[in-house]
C-alpha cells in the first residue's frame, strides 16, 4: 500500500497555472504507474494524465499541450504542472497509483485525499 499525499490545489483565474504535487511514502521505482484524474460536479472521473514506468505519458485531449505531468524520484513525488487553466478544468483533482499493471485506465490501487482547483473567468 502506498500513502499519497496531494497539495497544490487553490485558485486561478483563466489562463493561469498550478502546479499540484503527490508526495508517495515510497520508492516511484516500486510504483507501474502514476497520474491524475479529476472529477467535476455532474461529470464522470477522467483520468487527465499518467506517467508508466517505462517513461510513457498519456494526456485527456482536453489537456493535451496545457499540462504536463512529471516525477522526482529524489523526493518520491510526482507533478502535474496546469498551464492556460480555463474555467472547465475546474475539479477535484485526485492523484493515483497503479502497483500491477502499468496502467490506471485498468485499475487504481491508491488514492491521495483530492485537491481542489477552481479556476475563475
């Protein structure tokens, strides 16, 4: 089991940025996957980016060229840097892990807490 620890959540105006951070309580070597879904009210949850352990990512299309997701293996921590935040991208924002299958659209094994991001026009 890993422990996730999100921050950087607040608010923005449009065309704004944030970075969010999720701090795991182990190794990221340990871990197949990485990344970030979010979930608005009256939306389903998306998965907004991921990172493999082979260095692959995948972005939403909604996201695509805005957010870029990374990892610091020093600090056992993985970002999502939001760039040109639009009102729609509003959300909670939840980070994730996979331990098995180097793939969160399969499945998620842990969960951080969620932060919000609230961006404003």
């Amino acid at each position: 089991q890993v422990q996730l620890v999100e921050s950087g959540g607040g608010l923005v105006q449009a065309g704004g940025s944030l970075r969010l951070s999720c701090a795991a309580s182990r190794s990221l070597f340990s871990i197949n996957a990485m990344g970030w879904f979010r979930q608005a009210p009256g939306k389903q949850r998306e998965l907004v980016a991921a990172i493999n352990s082979g260095g692959s990512t995948d972005y939403a299309d909604s996201v695509k060229g805005r957010f870029t997701i990374s990892r610091d293996n020093t600090k056992n921590t993985f970002y999502l840097q939001m760039n040109s935040l639009k009102p729609e991208d509003t959300a909670i924002y939840y980070c994730a892990v996979d331990l098995t299958w180097g793939d969160l659209l399969y499945g998620v094994d842990d969960w951080g807490q969620g932060t919000q991001v609230t961006v404003s026009s």
